[in-house]
C-alpha cells in the first residue's frame, strides 16, 4: 500500500425542504492524496461531511461521482480496511475476545492474535465478558483493538473518542499510537477536537463548511511524544485556529 | 446455584400438586365420572392405555408435530428474514400474509384434505401452512429491528451476504426465533389434534375422537393429561435451556 487517492467530483444529499425535494452538496472536486504511513486528521465543524468522507473511503457509501483508488506496492496487493466508527458497535452476542477475533475468525492462529490484543488493551480479565457488562471505556478498547486486528493498510476513526472522560480518552490516545506504531498504516482520524487532531496526526486536512473544501493541509512537524502545554504545542494551535477562521470567512 | 434452582423446581412442583388437589375436590363433589373423573380415575387410565398403544400414537403425534414445527420454522423464517430486508417484496407479500394470518386452520386443514387426500403429506401441510404465517410475522418484525450499524461492521470488513447473514443478521434476531419457536409449538400440536381428528386414523387426536363418541371421559383426559406433560417438559428441558444459552449476553 503505497499510497491513496481520493477523487471527489461530487457528493450529494437528498433534502426535503417542506414539500420540494432539493439536493445539499457535501463535496464537489474535493481532491487529495495520503502516503504511505502518514496519520491524516480531518478536522472540521459539525455536519461538514467528516463522516460522509470516512464512508465513502470505505467504501459503505457508492453513491458518488468520483473515485477512491489504492495505489498498490508489489509485495502486498492487498487493500485492507479497517474503521472505528463513533460508537463501539461492538456485537452483543460476542464476548470481548470473540469481538476482536471477529475481523480474522478464518485465519488459522486467530485465537493468538486476538489473545496478543485483548493483552496490548488490558482487557485481560475481561475476554470472556459480553460488552453490555463492560464500561463504554472497555468497550472503545475492544472496538480499537477489533480495528487493529486484521492488520489493516487503512484504518478510519470517526471521532472515537469522543465524550468519554478526559484521563480515559488521553489513555485511550496513546494507546491508539502504540498500536499504529507497530505496523504503520495509513489512518484517516476524524475529529473535531483540534488539541487532539494535533497530538496525533502527521497532516491536518482543514474542511470548510459545506460544500466542503479543504481550507488548508497542514504537515504537523512536532516530534512524538508530544505534550499539549509544550510551546510548541500551544503556538501551532494558535496558528492553526486563527489561520482557518480566517479562511472560513 | 443449587438453592435458586431447587427453589424454582419447588415452587413449580408444588403449584401442579395443589392444581391436582382442586381437581381431585371438584370431582368428588360432582360425583359422574363421564363429567370430571378424578385424578386417580386418570391415573389408573394412564396405566391401563400405557400397556397398550398409548405411546404409539403420542409418537406418530410428537412426529407430525415436529415436522410441521421444523418446516414452519424454516420456511417462515426465510419468508420473514426477505420480506424484512426487501421493503419491495414486503409491499407484494404483505396482502398474501394478512390473508394467510387470517383464514382459520379448520378450512386450511379440510381444504389439504380435499386438495391432496386424505393422507400423512396434506395433514402435515396443513399444520406447516397454519403456522409459517405468524412465524413470518415474528421474524419480519425481528429483521426490521435489527441494528443496521452491526451489519456495516461487515461491510467494512468486505464480508460476502452470506456471512454477513450468518454471522450478524441471524444472532440479532435469536429472541425472535425463540418467540416464535415458543407460540409456534404451542399453536401446532392443538392443530396436529383436529388434523387427527379429522383425517387420520392414528394419533392422540384420533384416539380422543374415538374416546369423544364412546363418552369415555377418563381416557381423553388420560392422553391429554399424558400428551400435555410432554409438551411442557419440551419447555422445560427444552425450549428454556435453549433460550436461556442463546440470550444470556442480554442484561
């Protein structure tokens, strides 16, 4: 997986507006490339098509002009995804384990793996608990961990963590890096938190209200650990916040 | 563990040994064995029809009851699973279904007869006919229910139809299949009943009929009494346990 494409003509929505049926433009010609290993976050205010991104990338949402292509390295012709989505949507029927192996249930050591995992998120104790006894904390753990198990070239996060207590949601971050860390892949991180979009991601992609453009691509180039009351931290948060309000004007 | 379930199967026990107690008063005072014999009368009955051919036919009956359960299940839950995930075949089946929902089983049942003669095959259909509606119904409302954010974990994950179905739509609808597994053998065997009487020349319901034109009460309570009992141990040990592994991750 060298790298992705994506070729956004047009993407619309259906709207009723009392009794015509009018169509709201998500995106038009929105356009822009991911390299290998680079940690994107897409950051943008609320109802700006974050998430119709995500599913188009993914590939849930075919309704649109335009194209998502994988530009395939010779030793892994494999397009892999993964995607965290803004709720656990862990299935209720399956214990904590049973979750993370859902993904890789047809490989032949997918116990280990899903073992290996369950250990790398602290769950160990709880692998064989059904979700609805776990905390919403555990379960955006297993969610996270069901995302990394197939080892995916792409991985999606939309907002995942969101709304969950402060020193779990940090935890939960670091986490996130540690796992990437082990086999790089490209992740698409969605968030409108800009502290968090800049712990995280290598690149910012700015999305302008609708129809969404890409206000500003911005290459993060503070080094990892990275510490949200260094000046740097704070400084480029300063540049960023200001440098876009002004371009959503 | 232990004392919860000795507790339960105390409470349950007891509640049918004081339900024979009353029976046994009732019959005293009314006194005519052709109007309520009384539970030893029954008993002694049992004892008489178990040396001879009561359990043959409570078998072919079990028979019919569990082909027709297995077949209704199976169809109905096809039929229902479709017609909730294809809004358009739901527009062209739902007349069909309210329809089927609403013709009594009696003409069901003499119209097989009539159809197919008066055989094992159109007896069984008719009981399968009877019941893959209110399956249909049960299991439709179960698909429409389902969490659709669950199946596009699938998606994502590029699983075929197939496995999706396997794997996320089916262990959704679990309580549906219970619920409609429960009513559905419930309804059954009192069809499996007036379908023996009607058209076969086995089964508790002929023998019953048979009982019915000689006025023996005795015996028909006697298969009754005995048919009933198998039917609530297939809940008990049975159905429940099956329902109790299937839904225990629901708080």
């Amino acid at each position: 997986m060298n790298q992705i494409n994506i070729e956004i003509k047009k993407k619309t929505f259906p709207l009723k507006t009392q009794n015509k049926q009018s169509e709201n433009l998500i995106f038009k010609n929105l356009n822009f490339i991911i390299k290998k290993s680079q940690f994107v976050s897409i950051f943008g205010p609320s109802g700006c098509g974050k998430t119709t991104l995500l599913n188009i990338i993914s590939g849930l949402d075919k309704d649109f002009d335009g194209s998502v292509q994988t530009v395939n390295s010779s030793t892994n012709p494999n397009k892999n995804i993964s995607y965290m989505f803004q709720a656990p949507r862990l299935f209720p029927w399956l214990t904590a384990i049973e979750n993370v192996k859902f993904p890789i249930k047809k490989k032949k050591n997918c116990e280990k793996i899903a073992f290996e995992f369950i250990k790398k998120i602290g769950l160990e104790r709880y692998k064989n608990q059904y979700p609805n006894r776990l905390s919403g904390g555990m379960q955006r753990r297993i969610a996270l961990a069901r995302a990394f198990a197939p080892n995916p070239n792409i991985l999606l996060l939309d907002e995942p963590f969101i709304s969950i207590d402060k020193k779990i949601a940090n935890s939960l971050r670091k986490l996130l890096i540690k796992l990437w860390k082990k086999n790089k892949p490209i992740i698409i991180f969605v968030t409108h938190d800009l502290d968090e979009a800049i712990e995280l991601a290598d690149r910012i992609c700015f999305l302008s209200n609708l129809p969404s453009k890409i206000l500003l691509d911005y290459e993060v180039n503070l080094n990892r650990p990275r510490n949200q009351n260094s000046k740097e931290f704070i400084s480029l948060k300063r540049l960023l916040s200001s440098t876009t309000r002004l371009e959503r004007k | 563990m232990n004392t919860i379930l000795k507790n339960e199967l105390f409470r349950r026990f007891i509640s049918i040994l004081f339900l024979i107690l009353i029976w046994e008063i009732i019959s005293r005072i009314i006194g005519d064995k052709i109007i309520l014999p009384s539970p030893t009368d029954v008993a002694e009955s049992i004892k008489y029809h178990a040396s001879k051919d009561l359990f043959h036919h409570v078998y072919i009956t079990l028979l019919r009851v569990f082909t027709a359960f297995f077949l209704a299940m199976i169809i109905g839950s096809v039929i229902g699973i479709v017609m909730g995930r294809k809004k358009k075949i739901d527009d062209y089946l739902d007349g069909w279904l309210i329809l089927a929902l609403n013709v009594p089983a009696l003409v069901t049942i003499i119209l097989c007869f009539i159809w197919f003669g008066l055989n094992e095959v159109a007896a069984v259909l008719a009981v399968t006919i009877n019941k893959i509606p209110t399956v249909t119904v049960i299991l439709r409302e179960g698909t429409k229910a389902i969490d659709e954010k669950l199946i596009e974990v699938g998606k994502v994950y590029k699983m075929s139809k197939f496995d999706i179905t396997k794997d996320i739509l089916i262990p959704q609808l679990f309580p549906y299949f219970i619920s409609a597994a429960r009513s559905g053998l419930a309804l059954i065997w009192k069809i499996v009943l007036v379908v023996e009487l009607l058209g076969r020349s086995n089964g508790v319901g002929f023998k019953i009929y048979e009982f019915f034109s000689m006025f023996d009460v005795t015996s028909i309570l006697a298969y009754t009494v005995v048919f009933v009992l198998i039917i609530m141990s297939i809940e008990w040990f049975l159905v429940e346990p099956c329902e109790k592994k299937l839904t225990e991750w629901r708080l």
